[in-house]
C-alpha cells in the first residue's frame, strides 16, 4: 500500500497502459476463436458437405459409388416398333428393267424367288417393270411379277412320258411351261395332255397323270339261279 491508501504500482507504470494491455489480449483471443470457427466452416464446406443429399429435380441421385448419366432421349429410329421383318441378309429385287426376260427370270430363280409373267403384244422380250419395285427388300419365295413388252413365245412341248413326276414339272418350268396334275405328284409320268412336240406358248399348261392310274374294282356277277 502507498501513503494514500492505494494499492501498489509498478514504477513507470500507468493505469491506462495496463488497460491497453488488457484489452489487445482479449482481442488476441477472440481473434483466433473467430479463425478457428471460420476455418473448421471452410474445411466442411471444401469437404462438400458429404451428409448433405443432393436434390435434382430432373434427375434422380445415383446409387453410393456410381456416376449419374441421364440417358439421351430416343430417335424414331432407335425406338423398337414391336414389328420384326425376316429377310434373307441383303435380299432384294435384282434391277430387272430392260433384261431379256428369260435372263429375268433367271436370276430371281438364282435368289430363290418366284416370278410371274405377263406378256404384252409383238416380238420384244425385254422387262418393262417389275412389282415389286428393284432394291425392295424380299423373303426367299417371294414372286416377282414381271411385265414383258412383247407376246408370249412359241415353244414345244417336251416328251415327259416315263420320267418321275418331279424331275417331269422341272422340265416344263425350264420350257416356259408349267405342269397341271391330274392324279396326284407322286410316281412316273404315265401321260401327258398336250402330247410330246404339240405347239405351246410360254405360260401354257401341260397336265400330267402321275403314277399307277387305279384300276377298276371286279364287280361280282352273280351265277343265275336255275
């Protein structure tokens, strides 16, 4: 204690410097409390707030581990149409247009198509059209119709007696010809209707009788009765 009743100071010392003293302490402190408070906030937000869901309106959040891809919407084209069209791989109408029709019709023969022709009138045998279109996609026996600028050729009938049924139709189909039958496809020619070497024209008909013709049943006559 001094002579005046106050406490003792420190010599040199006023009370206004240790105030001074006292309050940059404080704020020392209340300093770093604030860095502390800011830098543990910026550290969560770096840490990109793991326990936060992320919302998307558009799209639903992925799984744990996954990226989220959103699909790109579909063309026409990619979508399934529920229809499926069995074609042999590249199987089209061959360009058939101003062909000799014979040579037409061999080359659907070669792709395992059918054909139908129609003939027109005078001596030209070139393809006019074809239904369906060249380049339109077909199944194997699809038949091909093909319009020809002239008639029907004349041709022979050729002797089939005696052949099996089968190799007797191939025949005729080579001829421009095609085969009727009247008793059935199985067996040997046993006639034919025309006869070998009578006129025809492509597209005629030639009907063939095929394999053993039935015999007639006996018929019981019975004795008289005297």
């Amino acid at each position: 204690m001094t002579d005046d009743g106050h406490p003792d100071r420190q010599a040199g010392v006023r009370d206004d410097q240790r105030l001074d003293r006292t309050r940059l302490l404080l704020g020392g402190g209340l300093a770093m409390v604030l860095l502390a408070v800011i830098g543990a906030s910026g550290g969560w937000v770096l840490a990109g707030e793991p326990d936060r869901p992320v919302s998307n309106a558009s799209t639903p959040p992925a799984p744990s581990g996954e990226a989220s891809t959103a699909a790109p919407p579909s063309t026409p084209a990619q979508r399934p149409t529920g229809t499926r069209t069995t074609t042999a791989a590249g199987l089209t109408v061959p360009e058939l247009v101003g062909t000799d029709f014979e040579a037409a019709r061999g080359q659907l023969r070669d792709r395992k198509l059918g054909w139908r022709l129609i003939f027109g009138t005078g001596s030209d045998r070139s393809v006019l059209r074809t239904s369906p279109a060249p380049g339109t996609p077909v199944r194997r026996g699809v038949t091909v119709t093909l319009w020809i600028a002239g008639s029907a050729p004349a041709v022979s009938v050729p002797d089939l007696t005696e052949l099996d049924c089968g190799d007797a139709a191939d025949d005729l189909v080579d001829a421009g010809l095609y085969p009727g039958y009247r008793t059935g496809r199985r067996g040997a020619v046993t006639s034919q209707d025309p006869a070998a070497g009578a006129p025809a024209h492509w597209n005629d008909r030639v009907v063939l009788t095929c394999g053993d013709a039935p015999s007639a049943a006996p018929v019981d006559n019975p004795s008289p009765t005297p």
